[in-house]
C-alpha cells in the first residue's frame, strides 16, 4: 500500500528525516513513536504534499504509483488522509460545507460524478452519529470554537466521509482527555478493514491500548532505528528511547 | 513557436480567463467621437427628448467643463481623453420590440452567454410558487428587452428605461431625477448629466411590496464607448423593493470609461434592497485593457423609518471608484452597505460608502470585506457623518482585508466626523494574510490550490454574501473563486 524507500526530506535547507524506509500492506496498522523532534510530523506532511517539504532522495510509493510529484489534493484523492494534529479553523465556511466540497472534489479526480446534497447528508448523518458527533457541530463553522477533542472528533469524521485506503493520523491523540481519547480510537478501529492501513504518529503509549497496532516503530533523529510488534511500545513506555534503541 | 502559442492558448481557456470576453456583431449607430454642445444636442435630439431635459443636460455640461477630475482616490491611470471617446452608441436593428420575439437574436445569444436566458425565465415565471425575477436588459446604451412587464404593470410597479420614462412620466423624473446626486456632485457625475444614454426607472407605488426581484444586466459593448447608465428608483410609503443588477463587458484592448448614476429615494417606512454583482473585464495581466468603473451611487433615506441597504460583490473593472452613499435624513431610518471587493492582478479599487446621518435615532451598518491578490490595490474609503442635530445616531463599522498575495496591498481610510455628543459610533479594522495553515489543511482534504482559496475567501465574505438574494448568491460565490483564479503563488 505504502512504499517509502530511503527517504530524505530537507525544510528551509535543513535535513529532517536521513534515510527511512517504511512498507505498509493494506489491513495493517503502523505506528510511529519518536520524542519530538525526531521528524514523525515531517514524515506525515511529506506523505501528504505539503509545500516546503523537499524530498532530496528516495521514493514514496502509493498503491504502486510514486506520488511524489502529485499535489496534496490528487494525493488525497489516491486514497490519502492526513489527520491533523492541529486541525485549523476556516471561519464563514461551514463543516457540512466543507466535507461536501471535499468529498466532490475526490470524487470528480477519480472521474466519479459529484454526490447529491440528499446521499451526502445521509452519509454524514450514520458517520457524525457512529462518532456521536452532534449534528449541530457539522452546521457550525470548521473547527471555529471547537474544543481540542471536539476537533479531533470532527478529523475522524471527515476520515469517515472520505473513506480512504490510508490514513497518517499525525499526533491525532495528543491534548485529550479519556473520553476524547477513545472516541479517536473508536473513530480509527471503525475505519480499520482488510483494505485500509494506518500510520499512526504519536509519543505516547495510551493511544495504543485502544488500538492494537501490527507494527511499531521507533524514529530517532530522521531515522527508523527499530521495529517489531505491539511489545515495543510497551517497552518503550518502560525503558525510554534511549535504551531501547 | 506555433506550438507554444497553442498551449498557451489552451492553457489560458483552461484555467478560465475572462470568461465573457467575446464581441457580438451588431451593427451599432453611432455619435461621432469626442463632446461638445453639439454632441449633447445629439443625443438628445436622437432620443426624442423634451426641451427641458434638453437644458437640463446642456446645464450639466457647462459646469462639467469648469469642472476638475478627482485625484485623491488611490488610484492611477492614464489621462482619459474625452475627445477620443464615443458618447452614444446603441444597435441599430430595431424599433423597440414590443416582446422578446423581437429582439435581435444576436443580442439574445449574448444574454445566453451570460446566463441570462430570458426567454427561459419567460416560462419559468407561469410555474406556480417560482421566484421570479424580472430583467431589464441594457445593451450599450439602449433597453432592448422588457419582461414581466404587465405582471409589473398590475401591481402598479413601473419597471422600464429611463428615456421611456422621461416620456411617459415626465413629472417624475421631473420632480426626483438629480435631487439626490445634484448635477455639479462631482466631476463624473456632471459629465453622466451631460451624456447619459439611457438606464432604468423603477416606481414602487405607495404600500407595494414588488411581487418579484427587478435586476438589470448592464453590458457594455462597443469599442471605445463610454457608458453612462442612470437608474432611478422610488419607493413611495410603505413599498418594498429589491433591486439587482449585474455587469458583464466583453474583452476589449482598449480602456472603456463607465460614469453611472445611481439614485435611490425611500419615503415614509419604505425599504429599499439594492444589489450588485459587477465583474467587467478587469484587463488582462499585465493592466493591459478593463472598465474604468467611476459611478456614483446614493440613496435618500427621505421618509421616516425608512431603509435602503446596499449589498456590493466587485470583482470586475480595471479601476474602480465607487461609493454607494446614505443620506438618511428621515427620523429613524438605516442605512446598510455590505461591500465585497476583490482584486487581482493589476487591478486597483477605491470602494467603500459614506453614511450621512441628518436626523435622529438613524443607525446605519458598514460591513466591508476587502480580498488582493496578484499585484493588486484593494482601498476601503468610508466616512460615517453625524450632523448637529441628529440625536442618538449609532453606526457599525467593521471593515476585514485579505492579503492573498504578498504582491498585493490592502488599504483602510475611514473618515469619521461627529457634531452630536450623543451618537454612537463603532469601529472595527482587520487586516490579514491567507494562512498556509488553512491552504493546506483544504488541499490535504482534496481541494485543488485554486478550490481551496475560493473556499476560504467565501468564507472570510460569509457576512456579506448572505444579504445577496438566494438567486444570485450562487452566482456570486461562484465569480469569487473565478477572480481569483491564477492568483496563488
């Protein structure tokens, strides 16, 4: 599903990730862990296109196709889905709006024909209610005056609506409390299937007691230096980064 | 380099230059270039007009000639040389056609283009329950198609141009025209005085609510012609009305001059709804080309409890100056101007309002989104004004900039002069740049660069798109992302 080989991304000239490879198959679920700095979010913005974000070698392999040169919007409709650690604000739009808008524009770059306001607002209804999103939120403007696990909340339903075959969920658990945390793992276990991966991007341990990943890997200073079962994070959690690497 | 030339071209049609820039071939009658005495006698003989709106014009003209163009707005352009200008042009096919049938099909095919097909809203308007809206079509100087006219007709609405009206109801024109914007008003609006070729006059009698939106699609045409639109409108007491008009020219090289004059009268507790979508050719990338949109628009709020709103979306013309104006002189009346100008390019805006509060308890609400892009010049020039004797006066200001280039510039210059200690007058200003934060986080949700500024531009107008009326609110949010269309990066 992902292929990424010996991958090196610079920012402003500054070399952030050395050399990393990384193999997701469809139905797994990765996930990263790293002290901050160590370029997990760098990783995440490069997979999705971002500007700034210069790849001076190796490659990054999407469903057998390098996307490397794609912009971030064919990226996501490829089957990408970026989920943000800092979901932003766009006031006087609102998140109905939004979502629409979004899942249009997938559709039409994968020559499908728009989907009508009435399937749409039934497709949103079933996700909003299977994340117990209210519906007053999808009225409200995108992330305007929303909590931080208000806005979490809101990312895994635009993960829902758009349904994609892989989801870089980039410190999607981070500032929450309990109960926001496990509707997060609620909102990824609901997406995980034999055809969707997941890359999970945190530093903590607590996420993954509600998600049980297939593969745990360790990032220091650009690099993966370790990987192995679900085991490793909780020895890490035990040890620290230090002595398990 | 053939090959070249072609790609460019394809990608020029692709990423949507000016979308009505095409020419139609209609033979136009015209006056000879330039003005003088002769040129206004001209057009007034070839109007069958009265002695008196004669003297009238010639009046105007006179004082125009000792008059000076304005040069404190915040724009540049080349000198305009008014003896290198057509004053009248009008299509010569016809001899004012009694229905659309009538009308030449050439001008009907332009109105299509446009997406305006009236002889569709023709039959939309026999289904029951539809909105229906009623299209005084200006094409050059001359009206060449009238709709809905009897519907009108019953309730007692006049709806039809003005050089019918100075026919048909010279005491009215008479006893309104030039008493809200006054001949010698400024520079442009002398000049409209002098030359105007035609426009709309709109009568509400007393206690009417118009049974339908009015809207006019001004569309200049021929080469070289300035364009001197006068519209009239009157809500006698208790009347309603909502007024639209819509602005398309075709691509020209050649800068085209449009001096309007807009004037609005509310009586006694009558509402007055005025909207604006204009997007003429703004030139081409290089400044190249584009209207110069110098218009004087104002509304007398006369009556008590009166109302007039302005509801503006610019995203045309090369240079604009523009004003649209609330002498509120009726105890108790409001005023509204709800402003969205883009620019992009090089195009340069000076827009914004002014608010005259003449008697007491008048309020009056200023909202203005401003959006630059390209190597444009966005300008919000408003003045909140409170006489002596006008107590308890309040006023909302809250004028918002968006950079979406960092090529561009944004400008605010609110005047505010109080003379009553009792008003109330507030004023809010931002000014910022589109976020990348935003931009990415709508491309990595699968919108396109151009999609996504649209989307975050529409939101940041939401105040004002949402006094537009639903027909061409669509319409409206569609033009933003047009303008805009080229100007990331």
């Amino acid at each position: 599903m992902l292929t990424v080989r010996d991958l090196r991304v610079s920012v402003e000239n500054k070399e952030i990730i050395k050399g990393l490879s990384l193999e997701i198959r469809p139905g797994e679920v990765h996930a990263i862990m790293g002290l901050n700095g160590a370029g997990k979010s760098t990783l995440a913005n490069t997979i999705a296109g971002r500007d700034d974000y210069e790849v001076t070698a190796g490659s990054i392999e999407f469903d057998g196709k390098d996307i490397k040169d794609l912009e971030p919007h064919e990226r996501v409709g490829e089957g990408l889905f970026l989920g943000f650690q800092y979901p932003v604000e766009i006031p006087g739009v609102s998140n109905l709006n939004f979502m629409r808008t979004a899942l249009n524009s997938v559709r039409r770059y994968r020559g499908e024909e728009d989907m009508s306001a009435a399937e749409f607002m039934k497709l949103v209804r079933v996700k909003a209610a299977e994340l117990k999103m209210d519906l007053d939120m999808l009225k409200r403007f995108v992330n305007v005056g929303f909590s931080g696990g208000e806005k979490k909340r809101n990312e895994m339903v635009q993960m829902a609506v758009l349904n994609p075959k892989l989801a870089v969920l980039d410190e999607t658990d981070s500032g929450l409390d309990i109960d926001a945390l496990k509707v997060v793992a609620d909102g990824i276990n609901a997406q995980r299937n034999n055809d969707t991966a997941i890359l999970l991007i945190t530093h903590y341990q607590r996420l993954l007691d509600y998600v049980q990943p297939d593969v745990v890997h360790v990032m220091i200073d650009g690099k993966i230096v370790k990987s192995g079962g679900k085991e490793l994070a909780a020895e890490l959690e035990e040890k620290g980064y230090a002595d398990v690497a | 380099m053939a090959g070249t030339q072609e790609t460019r071209e394809q990608v020029a049609e692709i990423t949507g230059e000016y979308k009505y820039g095409f020419v139609t071939d209609v033979e136009m009658d015209m006056a000879p270039k330039g003005l003088s005495e002769d040129i206004v006698r001209f057009i007034s003989a070839k109007k069958e007009e009265p002695e008196w709106l004669l003297n009238w014009r010639l009046k105007a003209y006179r004082a125009w000639l000792k008059m000076d163009e304005p040069d404190w707005a915040k724009v540049n352009y080349p000198k305009i040389d008014y003896n290198d200008t057509y004053f009248y042009a009008a299509p010569k096919s016809q001899d004012k056609p009694k229905s659309l049938d009538e009308v030449d099909p050439e001008l009907l095919r332009v109105y299509e283009k446009l997406g305006i097909p009236l002889a569709e809203q023709e039959v939309l308007a026999g289904v029951e329950g539809a909105r229906k809206i009623a299209v005084d079509a200006v094409f050059d100087s001359v009206s060449v198609a009238t709709t809905f006219r009897e519907e009108l007709k019953k309730a007692g609405v006049i709806f039809m141009s003005i050089s019918e009206a100075v026919h048909e109801y010279p005491d009215l024109i008479k006893k309104y025209m030039g008493t809200v914007v006054p001949q010698r008003d400024n520079y442009f609006a002398a000049l409209n005085c002098a030359v105007f070729s035609d426009g709309t006059f709109v009568y509400i009698p007393k206690g009417v609510r118009c049974p339908m939106e009015l809207s006019t699609y001004f569309r200049i045409n021929a080469e070289n012609t300035g364009q001197f639109e006068r519209t009239l409108i009157i809500a006698e007491e208790g009347s309603y009305v909502s007024y639209l008009e819509g602005c398309t020219a075709p691509m020209r090289d050649e800068n085209q001059l449009h001096a309007a004059v807009v004037e609005l009268v509310a009586l006694d507790d009558a509402e007055i709804k005025y909207s604006t979508v204009q997007n003429w050719y703004p030139g081409d990338k290089d400044g190249k080309g584009g209207i110069y949109n110098f218009v004087t628009k104002r509304a007398l709020c006369k009556g008590k409890n009166s109302k007039v709103s302005w509801t503006q979306v610019e995203t045309g013309s090369a240079v604009t100056w523009k004003y649209p104006s609330c002498v509120l002189a009726g105890e108790g009346s409001v005023g509204e101007f709800y402003s969205v100008a883009v620019t992009n390019n090089l195009q340069q805006a000076d827009t914004g309002t002014k608010m005259i509060h003449m008697a007491p308890n008048t309020r009056s609400t200023i909202i203005s989104k401003g959006i630059s892009a390209g190597r444009s010049q966005n300008c919000y020039r408003g003045l909140v004004k409170v006489l002596s004797g006008a107590e308890n006066v309040r006023n909302y200001t809250q004028c918002d900039s968006l950079l979406v280039s960092s090529t561009s510039a944004a400008h605010t210059v609110p005047y505010i002069e109080v003379k009553n200690p009792t008003a109330q007058i507030e004023h809010e200003a931002t000014t910022s740049k589109i976020s990348e934060d935003q931009l990415f986080y709508c491309r990595a949700r699968g919108l396109g660069e151009e999609e996504a500024v649209a989307m975050i531009v529409n939101g940041f107008c939401k105040e004002v798109m949402q006094h537009l009326p639903m027909e061409f609110a669509v319409e409206a949010q569609k033009l933003l992302g047009i303008s805009l269309e080229g100007s990331v990066g």
